[in-house]
C-alpha cells in the first residue's frame, strides 16, 4: 500500500506530500501520523503540501481533522507550502480549516512551531512556579 514518508526532527514531525491525494492516501496518513504522533511525543507537525495542485473538498477535511487530532495529542500542526490555486479553490469550496496554522514555506513553518513550542514550555514553567509559590507559602 501506498504511504506518505513521515520524518522526525526533534520534537517534530515533517509529513511532505509529493504525490496527487487521493481519498485512501489521506485517510493513511491521517492514521499513520496519529500513531506516530504518540510513539514520538511530538510537539508539532509540519504538513507541505507545495507538491499539491488541487484539494477537494476531502482532503481539506482530512487536513483540517489531522490538526484537530494532533492537537488533542499535544501536537500544534502547520501546513506550508500551499499553491494559490489551492488557497482560492479551498475559500471558494467554503473551507475555513479551522485549526489548522498556515506559513508559506518550511523555514517560516518551522520557525512557527518552534515559536509555538517555546510559548508552551514558557507558559508551563510559569504554571510550575507559581505553583511552587503558593506552596511555600
């Protein structure tokens, strides 16, 4: 069967779509990133999509349930590299991709997630003192 590769940088995983989608290949990745995903504790997902000429409607969803699903596994998702083609055929289907973090290329995606993981770690580390505060006192 046919799959989209899956690497791992870091706390990151770097899906490049370089192949035409179709129905079941989105349906495998969005699987196949969901397990991988938990086996690595990933922070983020960089999802480019530069090779993709056209996205319907089912691979919109698909993208948008990738993000919803990664973050509930603690993962922030951005997908680059989409064609312009892409960006009006998926305003004009009506597809907000709620959820979904948009950068025009992999060093701006990247730069995003690291940005995003750095706020997470920020914002716990403040939790974990205030909380040692108020223990001591």
């Amino acid at each position: 069967m046919e799959r989209i590769p899956i690497l791992q940088m870091g706390n990151f995983l770097l899906v490049t779509i370089q192949v035409d989608m179709h129905d079941r290949l989105a349906m495998t990745l969005q699987e196949d990133l969901t397990n991988r995903i938990t086996q690595t504790h990933a922070h983020g997902v960089l999802i480019d999509i530069s090779g993709l000429d056209i996205v319907d409607s089912f691979i919109g969803r698909i993208l948008a349930n990738i993000a919803r699903m990664s973050r509930v596994l603690d993962a922030e998702t951005v997908v680059v590299g989409m064609q312009p083609a892409v960006a009006i055929t998926l305003v004009e289907l009506g597809m907000s991709l709620t959820g979904i973090r948009t950068a025009l290329n992999v060093e701006k995606g990247m730069a995003l997630l690291r940005s995003s993981l750095n706020e997470t770690t920020n914002q716990i580390t403040a939790n974990k003192w205030r909380a040692d505060d108020d223990a001591e006192d």
